[in-house]
C-alpha cells in the first residue's frame, strides 16, 4: 500500500490510500482503498513513513494500526452483484424508495441466511450486523422487524407488476410453459389459507399451504399463486390460464403440466379456452385400457423407444406418444416381484398367528384390521385373492392381475393437444414433458434449506402470500446465479445430447470428472450452492483506523482464495464496498 496525490484542477489534490499488484500477464494494476484527503497533513505524513516500512512513533507497526471490525462481504458482494445485473432493482420498481432497498434485503438476506424477520431485523443492524448487505444497500441501523413487514405487504402490491414484467421478459407464445402445485406444512392455526390436506413433506397431522410455480421450459421462475391446502392440483389450473390469458397477455398458451394436473377432465374444460394448448401424460389406467384394445402393442418397439398412436374414439384431437424405458420397464418388475414376496411373508405371518394353538388371533374384522395395517402399505393386494372367516385366513396371488399390470412396466405415454404442438417433432413432445422436472428443481431449492420456505409461521394470510412471493423472487435470483456459475458447482455444463429422449439422462464426462476430482478443469474445488455462499462468505470487509488521533476510519478487502477469484469473474463482477462514513 501507498499513498498518492492526484492533481484535482483548481480545487485541493486528492490524496488516496492506494495498493498495487503484478497480474498472470506482468502488468502492473492498482486500486484505490480509501481517500485520506480529510486527514490532517501530519497525519498523512506520518502514515506514508510507515507504509514505506519505517517507525514514525515508538510503537511497532501492528500497534500504529486498529482493526475495528471485520464482517463477511464476499457472499453479499456476489449475491447482490448479480441482484444488479439481471436488472432486479427496476424489477420491483424504478422508483428508488427505502421500500425497494428492504425488498432487496428481504430477497438477498433469503439466499445468503434464511432467518426470520426479528433475526433479519438484527443482522441488518449495525451493531449486530452477521455481513456486509445493509451497508451496501444504504439502509439504517435502525431497521425493525415492523419496517420488514411493512416492505413485505408493500412488496405483495407489487406482485402483479413484478410477474407482469417477468412474463414480458421471459414468456413468448407457443413456447412451453411449466406450472405444478406443491405444498409446505404451516405451524399454528390462525391463518385460513392453512388447512388439512395432502403433504407433500411427509408431514402427516399438519395443516398445508399449497403453492403453484409458473416457470420457463428451462426452469426460471416467473409466477407464484398461493392457495388453501386443501386445494386439489386440477382447481388451480384455471387460476394460472387466467393469469397467462389475461395478466400477461398470451394469446397462444402451451401449458405443461404432469397427469396428476392436467387430468383428462382437466383437459375437457382447457378445450373451452381459445388458443390453449397442453402436454401432460396418461395415468397407468388409461395405458392400461390401450394395451387391452390392442392400441399399443410391443411389436411397435423393436427399432424404437417411442412412436406416436393414434385413439381418436377414446382422445380425440390429442397425439399420444407412447414411450419405452426397458431399464425402467426392469426395475418395476423386480419391484413388484420384491414386493409381492414381503406381502406373502406378511399374509403368512397373519395366517400363522390365527391357526396357532395357544391364544390363537381370531375374529373377521381383527383379522381384516391386522391385513390392512401390516400389508396395505406394500399396496400389492390388489394381486391377491383373499378368503378371511372368523378363524382363518387364506390367500393366492392373482396371476391374472400380475400379468395385466406388468404388460405396461416401463410404458408411459405423453398427451398432447394436436394442433397446438403440430410444430413439434414427438421427441421434442417427450423432451417438453420432461423438462418438468426443471420446476421439481425449483420446489427442492425454495423448500429445502437453500431458501427454507418451510414451516411457515405467519399468521396473517398476506404475509403468507409475500413470505412465498419473497422466496420465488430469491429463487429467481439463484438461477440466474447458478447459471452462471456451473464451472465452480457440481453443475453439468454442457449436458450430451441424447440421440432418444427416452433414455435415461446421462452426465456429460466433464461432469463426471467434477464429482470424482471435486475441482473443475482449470483445478479450482467446485461446491454446492450452499457451501459456495460459505467460500464466499470469507471474503471480509475490514475497518481500519490509524493509531492517530482524531485519525478516520477506512475499509480494506481480504485477500481472494482462487474460489473467489474464480466467481467473481465468472459473474464478471468487481467486488466493490461503500466509502467508510466514519
């Protein structure tokens, strides 16, 4: 470090506090840390003899500096670099307002430590700050928990312009739109969105909050609509046509969906809707049904794994394209045989205790209640004959349903409305379909404890609806942020193409290579999302002040590890801090 005097024209020279560096090409860089131009001239006089390595006083060097403070920075300057780049400040509004930089805060503070709202309150205070993100965002040190919630309904008023705007960016018509519900238990009982229903958690005796994601084909997040958990996925499908049709102004709408969503009487009700198209798939009664009719026979397979039929009499203007997996048509069929062997040894048990001679387990109806509470969840008596009295129990297996069910192992066959895909090849049917799994992601991310959306503690039903608003938008912003940094994730770059879309997925070589080695092609470790924030993290800003009297403060930032190093150019961000107001 050094000290220099730049030339200011007519007015004072500005004297900065600057560092310089030698990079990879011998190039001589520097940068400036602070600006000592309110410093007395003593001061600075003495501070340039001991950047030169000499003593200007009796103490050592260690003692001629104080390090007041050092707060984590290089997670917020990453998190909030990208928060600017993708143009999320004039996402919420273009009017600069406290509000929008507590929205901001609300969204960053969900990527980088999920908390609640009090323990958002207090790392964004100044005493007891856990980073650098209010500093950055210009916020006070009084923020309250109150002013949090006061940013949160303000931000749910701007739900409908924030989803707007990112349908205009990222929607196109005949373009593939993904939409599944999902759900996330709810602690307490006040708020009536909390109901009883399915959980999708295996969090059995409390009550859901249900919530469906609108997203790209590739996955990026653009709506949220928050519903009862009670609600059943086809109820909501309605909801989301009217917010494409309408809202966003769609005319052509391309709506993927999975079976349990676009269900066939779904499917009726989308016909009544001008320029709505699907893709969904069949439940395994309905193949069921088209492999008695002889409509899908296996003979079509011998040179393919999928091929398009034609059932006009049972779905009329839709294609079907049935598909092969032979590894997945493997697995089900030993499966099945495994559990088919644990419910006889189950069924046998049962028997056994009902014809023992001493204390024998008699009776039709414990004897009914024991079969549904030891078997049932093997869900294979479906393909078995049972004969239960009052003292004893007999039973085979139904070869005949055996059979039945394994002519559709490994089938599944996707639906399609037939004008509105006409423009697309029965791969890329299959492919669309699949790319479900994209909003799969997108529910791992905002329900594990990336962005840990669950248990949801809010009471007032608004809040509900901003706390689930806040963590899409966060998720919004790690895509962005995981797209960009594949290199340093255990992320596959550049997928290879599958000459079928049938066929599993594999990982590219260089993939492979990552999880093996644990660091990418130029030797840099590679992370996961999670563990990368804590890499960064480490990146500390310091406050630094003279010994000196009367002497301000400035801010110095720690070395980069070659991880560091590696993101931020990867973000082609420069990590940037805020001049030291003390």
């Amino acid at each position: 470090m050094y000290i220099e005097s730049i030339p200011n024209r007519n007015s004072p020279p500005a004297i900065l506090l600057r560092e310089s560096w030698r990079d990879k090409d011998g190039k001589v860089k520097k940068r400036t840390i602070g600006n000592l131009s309110s410093l007395a001239p003593e001061i600075i006089a003495r501070l340039k003899i001991v950047l030169k390595g000499g003593n200007a006083s009796e103490e050592t060097l260690e003692e001629q500096f104080v390090v007041e403070r050092s707060l984590p920075h290089g997670h917020v300057a990453a998190v909030l670099g990208m928060f600017r780049k993708i143009g999320m400040f004039d996402l919420i509004t273009r009017n600069h307002c406290e509000e929008r930089s507590l929205a901001a805060a609300l969204i960053v503070a969900r990527i980088l430590e999920p908390a609640s709202k009090l323990a958002l309150s207090r790392q964004l205070s100044d005493q007891t700050a856990t980073s650098t993100l209010a500093q950055e965002l210009g916020l006070p040190n009084t923020i309250t928990e109150k002013d949090l919630y006061s940013a949160m309904a303000w931000l749910l008023q701007q739900q409908g312009k924030i989803e707007k705007r990112l349908a205009k960016k990222h929607l196109h018509e005949q373009q593939p739109i993904l939409y599944d519900l999902t759900s996330t238990y709810y602690e307490g009982t006040t708020c009536v969105l909390a109901q009883r229903g399915y959980s999708r958690d295996g969090k059995d005796g409390t009550r859901q909050i249900n919530f469906g994601l609108l997203c790209t084909g590739q996955g990026c997040p653009v709506a949220v609509e928050v519903f009862p958990g009670n609600t059943a996925d086809p109820a909501t499908v309605e909801v989301q046509l009217e917010k494409l049709k309408n809202r966003f102004g769609i005319d052509k709408v391309l709506l993927v969906g999975d079976r349990g969503m676009l269900t066939t009487a779904r499917i009726e009700a989308l016909k009544e809707w001008d320029g709505v198209s699907w893709i969904s798939a069949l439940k395994s009664s309905d193949i069921q049904k088209l492999a008695q009719q002889d409509a899908i026979q296996m003979e079509l397979f011998d040179k393919c794994d999928l091929v398009e039929i034609d059932s006009q009499e049972d779905f009329p203007d839709e294609r079907l394209v049935v598909c092969l997996n032979p590894a997945l048509r493997e697995e089900r069929s030993r499966k099945r045989n495994v559990l088919l062997q644990k419910t006889e040894e189950k069924l046998n048990d049962i028997s056994q205790a009902v014809t023992r001679e001493k204390n024998p387990y008699h009776g039709k109806d414990r004897i009914g209640r024991r079969v549904e509470r030891e078997v049932a969840k093997y869900k294979m008596l479906k393909h078995f004959k049972l004969e239960i009295t009052e003292k004893s129990l007999s039973f085979q297996r139904d070869e005949q349903s055996i059979t039945k069910e394994s002519v559709v192992d490994g089938l599944y066959v996707v639906r399609a409305h037939r004008e509105g895909t006409a423009h697309l090849r029965d791969e890329e049917i299959v492919r669309t379909y699949k790319s479900l799994s994209g909003v799969e992601s997108a529910f791992r991310a905002i329900k594990s404890e990336t962005l840990d959306v669950r248990p949801i503690f809010h009471r007032d039903e608004d809040m509900v609806r901003a706390h689930i608003f806040v963590c899409m938008l966060a998720y919004y912003l790690q895509w962005h942020l995981t797209q960009a940094l594949k290199p340093v994730l255990f992320e596959d770059e550049c997928k290879p193409q599958t000459t079928s879309p049938v066929a599993k997925a594999q990982r590219s070589e260089g993939a492979h290579k990552k999880e093996t080695t644990k660091q990418n092609e130029d030797g840099v470790a590679v992370h996961s999302f999670k563990t990368l924030l804590t890499e960064l993290s480490t990146l500390s800003r310091i406050t630094i002040r003279p010994n000196i009297e009367n002497a301000g403060s400035f801010f110095k930032l720690s070395n980069f590890t070659r991880v560091q190093e590696k993101v931020f150019s990867l973000l082609n961000i420069t990590p940037q801090i805020t001049p030291c107001s003390q």
